[in-house]
C-alpha cells in the first residue's frame, strides 16, 4: 500500500471524509467528497474554498506523507502543519498544482520542464547520424577516450561538454566598443569624461586611484598619452594602491586599499552578473551585440552540431515549436537517414521518438504547440507555465492520486478551456481524483461534482452551501454562485451605452514576437478589452508595444526612464525585458500626447518579504500609526508615530523582531514558520501595547479584517476612504496584517487597484490590466468592474487583456487578436463594439461571445 494510506485510512465508498474542519474561517465543515472524480470548489473570493481543499484536503495528505518518510521528524512537524482537522479518511496521496508567478531557475525552459529536452538528447545522441568516421559503430574499435560517441549532455548548451567555445553556450558575442566608454574627451577624469564608470563612491574609488597611480587626472582625457589612455580604459590588470582620499568638507577619510577595474572590465563583469535590470542596460549601452560567427547562434560546439537526425540538428528542432517539432520526428521514423542506421540504434530512434510524440501530444493537447522546446519558462505567463506542468502530470503515469488544482482555467481563453477540460477528464480516466478550486462557468458545468461555499467572505463564509452534482446547484436560493450560472447570467457593470471615445491612440508598425507590422486603435476614454487565444499576442501588443510606446513618448525629451527604486530593477510591470533579442518594435504612435501618465496593473506580488502587508502597502497602516501616536498615552510616553511601525527597533518585539512569526529550521524539510513565543504573534513589545485607541492596541488593528477596521477606523481619514475602497472591491475579508505573501495574484492585484483609486486624480491616465478578473468569482468580477468603469468615468482609458466573457461584453471596444497562437496568431482579426463583434465576428471569441451574449 501508499506509505502513511493503509487500509484504515482508504475507504472502500469512494468517499473523502472531512470531519470537523476549522482551518481558517471553515465553521467546523463536514463534508464527503467523491474520489475518481472532477469536483470543483466554488465560492466568493474568501469564502474558504483554498481552506478546504488546500489547506486541509492537501495538507493532510502532506502531512501524512512527511510523516511516513520521516516518522522521527514527527515530534518536530506535529505542531506546524496539522491542519486544523478533526480527521479525514479515504485520502489518497496528493499533488497540488498552484498557481505560479515565477519558475526558480533562470535556465528552465519548456523543454526542460516537460523532459522533452532530454528526450531529444538521448535521440541525438543513441539514434542520430554521425559524419563518416565518427560514427560509434566506427569509434567501437579505437582507443575508449576518443571512441565515446557524444552523450547527450553533449548536446546541452548548458554543459562544458556542449557549450560553444567562442561564446560560452550564449549564442551571442557581446563586446565593449572602446569609444564609447569616454563621454566627451575635452574633459578632465574628474570632471567626468568617462562615461561608463559606475556613480557615487565606487566612481571616485577608481578615479583617486588612478590619481595615485600617477594619471593625470585633471587634465582634459584627450591630452593623455595615447599608452595611458589605452591602459585606463581596457586593461584587465586589477592593482591595488593605497587611497589617500583629498579631505572633503565634514567628512573625515582615511587611507584605504583600493583596487583597479578598467572601465571595460567593470561593464563585461556588470553586463555577466548584475540582477538589476538598469544596471545591465546601463552596461549594454557600451557594448555591441552579434550573433556568434562560431555557432550562428545554435550555442552548441562544431561535434554536436554534425550530428543530425532527418537532417537537421538538434538546435533546429529545438527552436520548432512544438506542433512542429512532433511532424518533424514523425516524418523522422522513415527517413532514409533513421533506416541507414545499424538496427539496435534505428529500434532506440523509434522508441524515443515514440516517447516524444507522447509527451509532445499532452503539451499540444493543452494548446501550447505554438510554443518552442528552447522558450524560457521566465517568459511564459502564469496559465502557460500551469498548463505546462500540467501536461508534464498528464505524462507522469501515476495513478490513484489526488490532483488538487489552483483555478486552471485562470489566463485561458474559453477555447482553451476545452481542451484544459479534456486533459482534466483524461486524468480522471487514468484512475486519478481532480479537485480544483475554480470560478470559470464552462469548468462548473462539465465538473462531476460541485463543492460550493459560502454564503460570504471571511467570518460570513465558511460553509458548504451545496455539495452535489454540478446541475443541481442552481436550486440553491443562499447560493451566490447558483446566481450567475446559465443560462440566466446577469449582465456585468457597464455604460448604458457605449461611450463615444475622446479620441484614438494608434500604433502602426508593431513588429516582435508573432506580430509582424500589425495596426491597432485603442479608443479614449473608454474600456477596451484584447481578445484572443492564449499565445495570440495580447501581452506583447499590450504589455510591450501600448505601454513601450507611451513611455518612450513620455521620456522622448532625451532625458532616460526614471530608474526604478527597487533594488533589482523591478519597477511596477516596466521592467526592461532581461534577454536583449526579445524586442518589440513600434514604428509610430498618434495620440500619444493625450495621456499624462501610464499605470500597470499586474498580478505581481506586492511584496516579497512578510514585512509588507495590505496596510502598509496602500498607506493606511501611516494614518494608524499617527492616530496611536496622538493618544494621550504615547504623548505621555514620548512615542511617536514611528515606534508602531513593526519595523523600528524601539516598538517592535525584540525576540522576532516585528515579524510575529520565528522560522524553525528542520534538517531535509522546508523550513516552517511558528508564532513568536514572546509576543505570540503581536510583533511588538509590550510597552507599545500599552497605548491604546477606543481600548483597541495597534496590533489589535493588524488582527482586524478590512471591515472590522472600515467601522473602528471610520473617523479617521484616510484610512477609512481606503478601507470603503477595499471592502467595495470585495477584499473585506482580507486581515489588515496579513503577510503580503500569502496574498493571492488577484488580491494582490486588486489592492493595487485600490492605492490608485484612493488617489487624488492626476491628468489622463492610461491604465493597463493584464487579466484583472482572473481568479475571481463572477460576483467579485461585477465589483471590480464596477470600480474599473468608475476610473473610465472620470476621463481615463482602460485596456485589458482579458478571457471573461461577462467582461468583455460589457466593453466599449474590443480588439480580437488571432486567430491561433504563435504564427497562426498575431493578426488584428476582429474590432469593435462586443454586440458588433458577436454579430458578425468570425473566430473563437465571436463564437463563445455569440452564444455569451444569446
Ligand atoms: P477562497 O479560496 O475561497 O478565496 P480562502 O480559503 O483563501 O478563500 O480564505 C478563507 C478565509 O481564510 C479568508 O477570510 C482569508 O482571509 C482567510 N485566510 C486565508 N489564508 C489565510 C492564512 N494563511 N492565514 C490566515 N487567514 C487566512
Ligand atoms: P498572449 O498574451 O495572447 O497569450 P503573447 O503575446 O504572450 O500571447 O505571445 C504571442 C507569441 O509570442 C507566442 O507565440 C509566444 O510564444 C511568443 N512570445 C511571447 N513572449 C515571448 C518571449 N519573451 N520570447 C519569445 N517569444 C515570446
Ligand atoms: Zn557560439
Ligand atoms: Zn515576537
């Protein structure tokens, strides 16, 4: 049997038995759940859906798991992960699939997720056609070093073995044009004439120590030996001198050892491993970038490059997309090239080839067969990678498990969801139980099984509303989602009728990716939604092209984008694209000049660390600490407002230092996270607790969901107009402490919403929203529309990428991209009003919006 599932705990009903669930706001849940089938859990954002089938389905099996690999670590873990459970029985072992906003290494590719990477270096090494005399058949007999015919980490530009040798595995040559590392050589060294020398202390570090080595450093450059100038700028000799750095005015300096770096070396050395998106742009802007004569690109060495299979080698099909690739392999197994090989490595080619088309399948049945084996997985969006991961489990072959998924149906066009829907059958079929947390009509209605709570978010959710057969649930009269089922849908907010746009922002020439010259007009003053299956090009039109050309209009007066504050350059969806090959090009914009200001509204998390939280993120957690500082108790005790941040010394506890939680390290497991002893939770000292408001400590305001504080907090301003915002979004369930971490990508990105919207109007803002309504109940859609068509309202210009028909219907302007993905894609294939386009509209997105809108 399943380690930690002996018979006891596997019912012979078919049945998942929960009883007494209480994780989070679950009201002591009991509740059986059909195994071998497609149950969908439904609710309002917050209604406990994750609590249920992540938080104590999934992790219950987790926990019994670790338990029965590391039965002695279970004094350490008991305490940590249990979920709040009375018991649970009939539960197989599980596997979730969450959603993802990052993919850990920077290296992964879709090849290398999905294993057809390493499939097809088996295949290139056992079965592909070697040049006369190195065959292995001719190698057998000869000494062993030379005679190993390549392995397949020969075949990895990732790999010594592999790697091209002119260009390391990258492809390309990057090297630093000498003259342009001098700004303007009338100049003198200090006055600045080099141009590329890193700011602030570091630039002066080299500067007095050139002075020390004897280069005149306030002559004008160009007066220099031509030797000196030469030396300065390239050389790779890093000495070290000591600094007497010239005493500056209140600064006492000290002699130091300083060390050398030629302006060459520090941008190859900046360029080769900075994380900050400005500082590599800054580097690049003194190099030159070639393909590399060596490879042409292809990253491999000349031995791996000989070797082919149905003539072509492996850096050709790994650029195929995938669709592609797989005809490739087919047409492969009869090829003259595959039946002149010795037997045993033509039976090897047809095997492997066998175990591609397989994986190849489960990725293109997932519709992503416009994407190529050598695509870095940084650069897919979130539903790409889950679907990517997910036809990697449709492969894995097991069986007998509970599949708990993350709204799969989140970034997919509805024609895409079909085939989600046949992939999630066909893990059912394969004897597995799929659980997935979802919002999306069309995955309710082909569910088995449906699993809904509610009524409300937070203390007013918590319980199961329906548990049954999917039809069933719209004759529950409590039940929020049995409201917005069809065929009787209500209609999203919206104008009355469309609005008459102030005028067109057009953009003309549009070239990257799959777009090639393509034309768009966006209307002003109005809500525009971009339509199209996923790999259309909705993102490189609207996340590259729109918002690349309204700051480069912003910054067209010379003057260089403000660099972001963030450390590693990630400054709100601006970041600059990390690969230097990945452009988007726009040739002209017209009406560029009516807009102020442009905001990106993404999924990205608000912060990284647990510091960062809803109130500090949106600003209201400053008016909390002015009001506890104006107490007449903090008065008393000389506190001002900063002692209530958790982040200063004097406030805070001292044992966690204001993050309320202290992490407990386990050998082999992941690292868990437990409530400070000393302040349980709290995060600051006692002394701070002290002061309080209407008998209510700061912490206690922390603990407080967003409409408990809306009422406690509803004098003070402006936290109490950012609160009303919050709750009328739908995030008053959400805790005003709680770690911005644990948010979801669509809380995350609605609370961005909200510190723009309390924000006094500033100009025409362009507003930018990549799949705002993703993760979101219908119910939740209609408030958040609700405050999206107020921002259009008030004179600004919404554009969404977006899948949900609801929403798109209820847009002044649709621009349908297509009518496939990749190089079927890219083309503007319908725009206009959404009745015009249902009406006449060919396509995808007229067809689902036609029988939407019937
Ligand atoms: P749903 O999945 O239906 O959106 P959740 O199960 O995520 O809802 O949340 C249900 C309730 O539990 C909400 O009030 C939410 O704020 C709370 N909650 C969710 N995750 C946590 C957590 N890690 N810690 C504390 N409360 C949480
Ligand atoms: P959508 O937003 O409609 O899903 P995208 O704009 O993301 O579509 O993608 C359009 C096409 O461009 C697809 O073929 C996709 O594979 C390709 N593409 C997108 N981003 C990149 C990238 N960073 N590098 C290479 N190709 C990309
Ligand atoms: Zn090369
Ligand atoms: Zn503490």
């Amino acid at each position: 049997s399943t380690p930690g599932h002996d018979e006891s705990t596997v019912g012979h009903d078919g049945l998942i038995k929960v009883r007494g669930a209480t994780e989070h706001n679950l009201r002591r849940l009991d509740v059986d759940l059909p195994r071998d089938r497609v149950v969908a859990f439904t609710g309002v954002s917050g209604s406990g859906k994750s609590s249920l089938a992540f938080a104590t389905v999934y992790a219950e099996a987790q926990h019994r798991y670790l338990e029965s690999v590391a039965p002695y670590a279970r004094r350490l873990i008991d305490q940590g992960t249990a979920p709040k459970v009375g018991s649970i029985t009939g539960l197989p072992p599980a596997v979730a699939l969450r959603q993802q906003h990052s993919s850990g290494s920077s290296r992964s590719t879709v090849g290398t997720v999905s294993r057809v990477s390493n499939l097809l270096r088996m295949l290139y090494s056992r079965a592909g056609s070697y040049p006369p005399g190195r065959t292995p058949e001719e190698l057998a007999g000869t000494f062993p070093r030379d005679a190993a015919p390549l392995d397949s980490d020969a075949f990895s530009p990732n790999t010594a073995a592999g790697a091209c040798p002119s260009c390391a595995g990258l492809g390309r040559l990057h090297t630093v044009v000498v003259d342009r590392l001098v700004g303007d050589d009338s100049l003198s060294i200090r006055d600045g004439a080099i141009a590329a020398w890193p700011g602030a202390w570091q630039g002066k570090n080299y500067r007095d120590i050139l002075a020390e080595l004897g280069v005149d450093i306030d002559a004008p450059f160009r007066t220099l030996p031509a030797a000196s100038r030469e030396w300065l700028l390239t050389t790779e000799e890093q000495p070290t001198v000591t600094v007497h750095p010239v005493r500056e005015a209140h600064r006492i300096t000290r002699p130091y050892k300083g060390t050398y770096q030629s302006p060459r070396s520090w941008v190859l050395h900046t360029f080769a491993t900075t994380k900050a998106a400005h500082l590599r742009a800054k580097a690049a802007s003194f190099m030159t970038e070639e393909t590399c004569p060596a490879c042409h690109g292809k990253r491999l060495n000349a031995r791996a490059l000989e070797v082919t299979v149905a003539g072509r080698d492996i850096a050709a099909a790994t650029a195929m997309p995938l669709t592609r690739l797989a005809a490739f392999l087919r047409s492969a197994r009869t090829h003259p090239d595959t039946a002149a090989l010795p037997p045993e490595r033509r039976q090897a080619a047809r095997t492997l080839i066998t175990g591609l088309g397989e994986q190849l399948d489960a990725l293109i049945g997932l519709g992503l067969g416009y994407l190529a084996t050598a695509r870095t997985t940084a650069s897919l969006s979130a539903g790409e990678l889950r679907r990517l991961h997910l036809a990697t489990q449709l492969r894995s072959g097991l069986f007998g498990v509970l599949y708990v998924l993350d709204e799969p149906s989140a970034g997919l066009h509805a024609a895409d969801t079909e085939l989600l829907l046949t992939a999630l059958r066909r893990l059912k079929g394969a004897g597995n139980s799929v659980f997935v947390v979802e919002h999306n009509a069309q995955v309710l209605g082909a569910a088995d099984w449906v699993v809904d709570l509610g009524p409300g978010a937070g203390r007013h959710g918590g319980q199961v509303l329906f548990n049954g057969p999917a039809g069933q649930l719209r004759q529950v009269p409590e039940s929020v989602t049995a409201r917005y089922l069809p065929p009787s849908t209500p209609v999203a907010p919206g104008p009355d009728r469309p609005r008459t746009p102030r005028g067109w922002l057009r953009l003309t020439g549009v070239t990257g990716h799959n777009l090639h010259e393509l034309s768009a007009g966006f209307p002003l003053g109005a809500l525009t939604a971009v339509t199209g299956v996923s790999g259309s090009g909705k993102s490189t039109l609207v996340g590259r092209a729109l918002a690349g050309a309204v700051r480069a209009h912003q910054h067209a007066d010379g003057e260089p984008p403000p660099l972001p504050d963030d450390e590693d350059g990630e400054e709100d969806g601006g970041a600059p694209a990390a690969d230097p090959a990945d452009r988007v090009t726009v040739r002209s914009g017209e009406g560029l000049q009516h807009i102020d200001r442009l905001v990106v509204v993404d999924q990205k998390p608000i912060g990284r660390t647990p510091r960062s939280n809803l109130a500090t993120y949106t600003g209201l957690f400053d008016s909390v600490r002015k009001l506890f500082a104006a107490q007449p108790e903090a008065r008393r005790l000389g506190h001002t407002a900063s002692r209530f941040s958790f982040n200063v010394a004097q406030g805070r506890c001292p044992n966690c230092l204001g993050d309320g939680v202290v992490s407990v390290e386990l050998l082999f497991l992941p690292t868990e996270a437990a409530p400070c002893p000393v302040c349980h939770g709290a995060r600051y000292n006692p002394e701070t607790l002290t002061v309080r408001y209407r008998d209510r400590s700061v912490a206690d305001v922390l603990a407080m969901s967003v409409e408990e504080a809306r009422e406690f907090l509803h004098e003070v301003q402006p936290a109490a107009r950012i609160l009303d915002l919050l709750a009328d979004i739908g995030l008053g369930y959400l805790t005003l402490g709680q770690s911005a971490t644990t948010l979801s990508g669509g809380e995350a990105q609605r609370i961005k919403l909200v510190s723009e919207l309390h924000r006094a109007p500033r100009g025409h803002t362009l507003y930018l929203l990549d799949e705002p309504t993703s993760g979101l109940h219908p119910a939740d859609v209609d408030l958040l529309l609700g405050q999206l068509q107020r921002l259009v309202d008030a004179g600004n210009t919404l554009v969404l990428v977006e899948h949900d028909l609801r929403t798109i219907a209820a847009a002044d302007w649709v621009i349908d991209l297509g009518p496939g993905a990749g190089d079927e894609g890219g083309r503007v294939i319908a725009e206009g009003h959404p009745r015009d386009l249902a009406g006449q509209g060919a396509g995808p997105t007229a067809h689902h919006l036609r029988r939407h809108l019937d």
